[in-house]
C-alpha cells in the first residue's frame, strides 16, 4: 500500500468505480472493486460497493484525450439515496 498512501491516510471509505450492468453481465467481474475490496482489507477502512451507482453506459475510456474522457463520464454515477448518510461529510477514495 505504499503507492497511494497518503490517499488511503486520508480516506474514511474506500468505494469502487461501478460498472454499468451491461458491462457487469458481459464481463462477470469488476476489477474495480476486487482492488477496492483488497485496499480496504488492508488498510483497514470500511469497503463500500454500494455508495455510487453508474446509471449511464459509457463508451471505454482507452485512446480518449481528457476533455473526451471528462464527457463521457459526465452524469454517469448517482449516489443512491440509501448511501448518501453514509458517506456524508467522509472523505471517500475511489478505485
């Protein structure tokens, strides 16, 4: 955990990018949240899945300039009303 530590020192959460489900169901797995689950195994912070939730499917960022990658994320993740208490006013890493 050395690469990252100071964001991990800082963080109160650690939340995966989520796939859309079209992407899940294609892929079978979220390599997102397998490295979000295992920063939270060892840091110790708590691992939330559930906090964002991708509600637009997006094109794949690869070969994209930033200006391209910024709008093609634009609007595509909601924090579910169920989640908002729980990351309220924490400071949340994102992997």
């Amino acid at each position: 955990l050395r690469a990252g530590a100071e964001l991990i020192a800082e963080a109160d959460l650690v939340v995966p990018v989520p796939l859309h489900w079209r992407r899940f169901f294609r892929r079978q797995f979220n390599q997102s949240a397998e490295l979000a689950r295992a920063v939270s195994h060892l840091s110790g912070l708590p691992f939330s899945p559930s906090a964002v939730r991708r509600v637009k499917l997006t094109r794949q960022q690869v070969g994209l300039e930033r200006q391209d990658r910024e709008d093609n994320v634009r609007a595509a993740f909601r924090v579910p009303t169920e989640a908002e208490i729980e990351i309220a006013g924490r400071r949340v890493l994102l992997i």
